[in-house]
C-alpha cells in the first residue's frame, strides 16, 4: 500500500516519464524511415501545382488503360497515364483562373458529337438518340460500379478536351500579328547583302594542339547550368550469358533427324517397337507424321516451283515423288523435307459462286436461320438444277448468295491468285478443269462453284515438312548457369572488367539510366535492374545477377550521378568543343593587325571568297555555312566598309560589303503579317503545354511508388 500512495503521489511525473518515452519511440521511427518526415506520402504519386495524385485513382487508370493496349509494357502505360494526369492538373489551373466550365447543355452536345456515329445510341433513321444515352447511363449506374465510373472518366475526358480546346482558341485568338511585324518579316527576308569575306576555320587548328583542364570546363558548366542540369543517373557495366544450343545440341538434334528419316526401334515395356522411316512413308501417311514430330504443323498446300524460296531451294526442287532431303538447317532450325506432291496448277483462276450459309458460319447475319444440314440440302438442290441450266446462275446468286461482295458481279471472282481464297475453295477451283461445277464446305458456308476460266500452267509441288527448333540441352542451361555464378563470384575479389577479359566475355557499358527507365541496350526491358540500380544502399562498385530473356546478365554498377550539374566526364563530349572554339578563336585573332580583306588573308594563308544575295531570315553564307553573327554584322556596315575580326560559328572572319538590295515596297504588308500570323499559331499549338508544364511546380514520386 505504501508503494500505491507514493505512485499516486508522484502520477504527474509519470505521467511526464511515459509521453516522453512514446515521443522518443516516434522520433526514432521517423528518423529511421526517412521517408515520412521529408518525403511525400507513399500514397501520392505525384503534386502538380500543390494537387495530390493518390496511387488508388492513379493506378486504377493505369489497370484500365492497360486492359485497352496492346504491345505496351506496364512501364509505358504508366508513363502515359502519368503524362495525362500532368496535363489535366496542368490545365486545370488555368481554366480556374480564367473561369472556365462544361455547362450541362454543352456536356450533352459534346456527346453527341463524340457519340453520333455509334450505333448503340442510334434509331431506326440512323440518327443520334438522347434517350438511349439516358438509358445506357442509367444501366451502368444501377448494374456495375466499375463500367459507371468508367463512364464518368470517359465524360470528364471528353470535358477535358474541349475546355483544353477553349482555352487553346482563346490564347490563338490573342495571336496575332500586326502590318508592321509584316512589314519587318518581308524586310528580313526581301533585304539581300553581297560580301566579300575571309573566313579562318577552327579546324585549321588541330585539336590535340588544344589543352583544356578539368577546372575550365566545371567553370563552363557553372557559367552554363541551365544547359547542364540532368535528373539523377545511373552508369553500368553488364556481361550476358546467353543460354544459346552449343554444338553438341545441334549435332544432338541432326543425329535424332537422320533417325526419324532412316527409321529406328526402342523399346517399350518389354517390347520392340519399330518406328518407320520418313523416307520409306508412303506419301497419305505425310501429314500425321510431320504434325507428330515437327514443330511447325503440316502445311497442305502446293507450292510454285518457280516461286519457291528456301535454303535448300536447289536440292529440293531435283527429288522425286516421295523422295527426302535433309537434315538441313534454316536459320535456328533442322528440317527434313518430303514431296508428296507433284502436279501442274494454273498461276489463276476465274470463277463464280454462290454462298448459302447456315447458322453458325461466319458469314451467317441474324436473319439466317438454316441449319448445316438443311443449308447442304438446299445447296445439292441448285447444284442439281445448274448442273442442267447454268443459264440461272446469276438468278440464283441473286436470290441466295450471302456474299453481297460479289453479287453485283453475277457471284463472279476474276483471276485470283493460288493463296487469295480459303484452303476448300482454292483446292476445288485449281485442282478441278474449267466446266466443273461442285459444292464445296468452307467456313463462310456452302459454296456452289462453277469453273469459268484457267490460265498459265506451273510445275508445282506439294511438301511435307518435319521442322524442330534447336534449342540449348539441360547440359548447356546449368554449364550457363555456372558460368554467371562463377562470373559473379570472381567479381567479390577481382576487378569486375579484369574478370570479363581473363574470361573473353563481352562487357557493355550502359550509361545515364534515368530513375523511371525500363529499357537496357542489349537486354531490353529491365525495371528489376534499374530499380536496383536505385536502392538507397546501393553503390558504385555493387554486382548482382538477373535473370533476363534468354539467360543471365551481370550487372555492376559504375556510376551514381545524383541530380543537379552533369559531371564533368558526361559534360565533355559538348564543352570541350566549346572551349577549343574560345580558344581558337583567340589564337586565331592574335598578332593580327591587318584591317583589309587581302591583308587577313595573306596573315593566314587563306583566301578571299564572295557571296550574294544572302538574308537576315536565313543568315547563311555559301561555302562557310550557318553565320548568323557574321552576317549580322555585314548588315550593320555600309556599301565599301569591311569589318573588324568576328569571332563566328565555324571559323573567324573578316567581310566587306560589297553590295546592298532593299527589299522591294509593298503597298500592303497583309501577306507577310498573315504568315507571321501563322507561325504563332502553330507555335500555339506546339509550345503553349510545354511551356505551362515548365513553370508548374511538379513533384514526381513515382519511383517510390508505383515503380
């Protein structure tokens, strides 16, 4: 009792004791997941202008979006619908500003106009119908939660998109240009100067002969750093292991190839089997045969012998019936090849027919109501009648055939190639003599076919074809398998690239990966190896081994480059350039004194050349290029005046004005101000999002997470 009262006594230090404790335990769960004190929620994907994209709305457009594409990695749907919801935020803003809404009445024109040519809102006239709309939307609300707020999305996308449109043609409307814009644009381009001009090149100076240092170009970069600003980046170095078939798995496949050409026995549950060879197959017991062992499935076609193409083209072509050639291999497979087939067919075919479907085929229409029997049977009964008066044919067409392509033509198709029609139908016209009438089952229905015509006779021959893969043995797949875990093993004590040359493997460097990239040259989409690359406690020297299409890749990683200012290394390939034209340049004008052409000319052993007629529009001289400065300068000087040394693009140079050309006086400068007109509106159209995206504040969290 007397422990109690002194506690009771003493609560409101406890008290004190305990919330300094839990706020000890907070702190420490801040500190440790960094994340919840500096970053945003794992649940933001992204802020535009201070609006939160919650993961839940993102990824449900990216599920959705994702279920409409095809040939798209998750990667890029995400990307996409990234870029979409910058945009709508981005947007958004600006119709706030400016008041702009979707009114009902607008909202149900817009869908109509989106929504006309749709036949599920259609009636009978073909016309628009409010109320199926009404109808539709209403089934979805009471029916599925999901379709509805698709509709929803559907119906803001389409808001979206005309208020983008409203906006768009109220800034267009604001540009515009005036007559005397007009007026400077036909001077700019009418006003013409002829030169004379020395032109001292930079590439008469070697580079090697260059030195510039390491300091010069980090003070570059600091001069330039808008041009210098990069995302964080990451450099690698990967070795693939390709599990490729060796040697021994192709001799594998060609020796059980001569096997099945030649015919073996093996033994089964006591007993002796004896599988006949595919040479000594009678021809009809072809197609089981291959579709039994090959992996490219019996193709019952003939083939013209003067458009056949294959490797073994030569050899194939002087067998005779029932005769095989191979193994031979094409491409990454082995094949054995046997003629089942040799005939003479026309190179094409005219003919007509008449098309009775059934219930069920592809070319049945609701209206269709016969059954295959009763579809067959009322085939053999025109047959029977065209068989005794052809003269109905096109009658019957009329009055039966369901395919409307060709009645209009009397059933008629005229001269069609060997492949253009279905298997059944190709066979009866080729295979058959002109006169022949027949009915023939395709998938379309019951085709009653009469032969009008044939021309141009060709060898041709039938082939069967048994076709396997050569693909790496179980053998070859763990030789693989040990040699990337020896590989990664060799790279804990030895220098990563020392170990790809001590084993003669190709090491490929990759660099400037970007936190949101997915494809590595050579290895294709790889998000696992860039999400690595990216860890928190990864770093420069780190391997690891990935399992990727085909293998293994090793991957070491050779470079943190943290956002900001490019690293010296990256920068160079554009600031060397840069410098060496500075430093040129100063050469170049150095202990020169001459103040004429020839005198320039003569200091450095060049020439001087003329050029005419050149424009401020397209500041161009012949023979020396793109100048904009150079002829800047030769516009501000009068006839018979020469320049100072200009320090241009390619080179430095001296000019003299030799001539001027005003442009000609119009008395209406309208033309001109139409075309600069033109050009701001186009620039509308292409700079007026980028350059709203630019000055919002976008804050991208995807790669901590959807990525």
């Amino acid at each position: 009792m007397a422990i109690l009262n002194k506690i009771r006594q003493k609560t409101a230090i406890l008290i004190f004791i305990i919330a300094m404790a839990l706020f000890a335990f907070i702190l420490s769960s801040l500190f440790t997941n960094s994340d919840a004190l500096f970053s945003k929620s794992q649940n933001t994907v992204a802020t535009i202008n201070g609006k939160d994209i919650s993961r839940e709305s993102f990824m449900a457009k990216v599920e959705a979006r994702q279920r409409q594409s095809r040939g798209q990695s998750s990667s890029q749907v995400m990307n996409a619908v990234y870029e979409a919801e910058v945009r709508q935020a981005v947007m958004e803003e600006q119709f706030n500003v400016l008041g702009l809404t979707v009114e009902p009445e607008q909202m149900r024109d817009l869908l109509k106009t989106s929504l006309a040519t749709s036949p599920q809102f259609q009636n009978e006239a073909g016309l628009f119908d409010q109320g199926k709309l009404n109808e539709y939307i209403l089934s979805l609300k009471d029916t599925s939660k999901e379709a509805y707020q698709q509709w929803v999305d559907y119906e803001a996308s389409v808001a979206s998109g005309a208020l983008q449109q409203d906006y768009f043609n109220l800034v267009k409307a604001g540009t515009t240009a005036t007559v005397a814009e007009g007026k400077l644009e036909h001077k700019l381009e009418g006003d013409k100067v002829n030169i004379k001009f020395v032109q001292v090149p930079y590439a008469s100076i070697v580079d090697s002969t260059i030195a510039v240092s390491k300091s010069e170009i980090k003070d570059y970069i600091n001069k330039n750093k808008k041009e210098y600003e990069v995302e964080a980046s990451r450099s690698l170095n990967y070795v693939k292991f390709d599990e490729k078939p060796s040697l021994q798995d192709e001799n594998d496949l060609k020796a059980d190839l001569v096997k099945l050409v030649r015919g073996y026995t093996e033994y089964n549950n006591g007993k002796t089997d004896t599988i006949i060879g595919f040479a000594n197959l009678s021809v009809d017991k072809a197609e089981a045969y291959v579709n039994s062992n090959s992996d490219v499935k019996y193709q019952d076609n003939y083939i013209y012998t003067s458009t056949y193409n294959s490797v073994a083209k030569d050899s194939i072509l002087k067998l005779g019936l029932g005769d095989v050639y191979g193994p031979y291999k094409d491409g990454g497979t082995y094949k054995i090849t046997k003629v089942v087939a040799m005939s003479k067919l026309p190179d094409s075919v005219k003919s007509r027919h008449i098309l009775i479907p059934f219930v069920g085929s592809s070319s049945a229409t609701p209206e269709v109501t016969q059954t295959e029997t009763q579809a067959r049977a009322t085939a053999d009964s025109l047959l029977n009648i065209l068989k005794r008066n052809k003269s109905k044919f096109p009658e019957f067409v009329k009055t039966f055939s369901s395919d409307k392509s060709s009645v209009e033509k009397e059933g008629r198709y005229d001269w069609y190639p060997y492949n253009m029609m279905t298997p059944a139908f190709r066979d009866f016209t080729f295979e058959g003599k002109k006169g022949d009438v027949g009915v023939v089952k395709t998938p379309f229905g019951f085709h009653i076919i009469e032969i009008e015509g044939q021309k141009n006779m060709q060898d041709v021959i039938k082939l069967a074809t048994i076709s396997q893969k050569v693909e790496a043995s179980d053998a070859t797949t763990d030789k693989v398998f040990r040699d990337a875990s020896n590989f990664q093993i060799a790279t804990e004590s030895k220098d990563f690239t020392a170990v790809a040359k001590e084993g003669n493997y190709a090491l490929r460097p990759v660099n400037n990966i970007k936190v949101l990239g997915e494809n590595i040259p050579g290895l294709g989409e790889q998000r696992a190896i860039v999400r690595w690359a990216f860890e928190n406690n990864s770093k420069v020297g780190d391997v690891k081994r990935f399992n990727v299409p085909g293998g293994y890749a090793i991957v070491q990683i050779t470079g943190i480059n943290e956002a900001g200012l490019m690293n010296i290394e990256d920068a160079s390939v554009t600031v060397l350039p840069e410098i060496r034209k500075q430093k040129k340049a100063k050469l170049i004008r150095e202990g020169v004194s001459a103040s004429t052409l020839n005198d320039f000319a003569s200091a450095k052993g060049q020439t001087v050349r003329s050029a005419s007629a050149i424009n401020m529009k397209n500041p161009t001289i012949a023979g020396a290029g793109l100048e904009p400065l150079v002829v800047g300068t030769a516009f501000g000087l009068e006839v018979g005046k020469t320049s100072g040394l200009i320090t241009g693009e390619k080179g430095v140079f001296m000019v003299e004005v030799t001539g001027k050309t005003p442009a000609v006086e119009l008395d209406n400068y309208q033309s001109s101000a139409n075309q600069v007109s033109q050009t701001k509106l186009n620039a509308v159209n292409t700079r007026l999002f980028e350059a709203l995206k630019e000055a919002a504040q976008i804050e991208d969290n995807r790669a901590n997470t959807v990525q």
